[in-house]
C-alpha cells in the first residue's frame, strides 16, 4: 500500500490511501471574522477528500496538487 502525505487542516500531516478517496473537491473556507470550527486562527482548507468508507478529510493543498499527488500515489502502487 502507498500513503500520499498531504497537510491537515491544521498543518499537520496526514497519510492517505489513495485507492480509498472516491471524491475530491473544493472545501468550504473558514469566514474572515475566524467562526471556523478550528478556531480564530483563519484556517482555509483547499480540498475535501471523500473515502469510501468513513468521513471526509479537509486538507490545505488544493484540489489541482492533491489529485495529482493521488494519481501517482496509485500509479506508484500499481507498478
């Protein structure tokens, strides 16, 4: 199994299996006046991730950089 590294909301990492995401796409950004649910920091999320088992996952990277880093994450499993 091959992990992609991609960045949690917080800027954390967070390792993903890229044969589980079924869906990615643009996420809801945290408003200015800071009522995210991660806080006053003013987090923006780029991407959601959808897994097909399980919630979804917003990570800093946008939906561009993720799908290609998911694409070779399976390519690299597949070889």
């Amino acid at each position: 199994m091959r992990l992609v590294e991609l960045s949690a909301a917080k800027g954390g990492a967070v390792w993903v299996n890229p044969d589980l995401v079924i869906y990615v796409g643009a996420a809801e950004t945290a408003s200015a006046s800071g009522s995210s649910m991660y806080g006053g920091n003013n987090v923006r999320n780029a991407t959601r991730l959808f897994f097909s088992q399980g919630p979804g996952l917003d990570v800093k990277e946008n939906v561009a950089d993720v799908v290609a880093r998911l694409t070779e994450g399976a390519a690299a499993q597949g070889a």
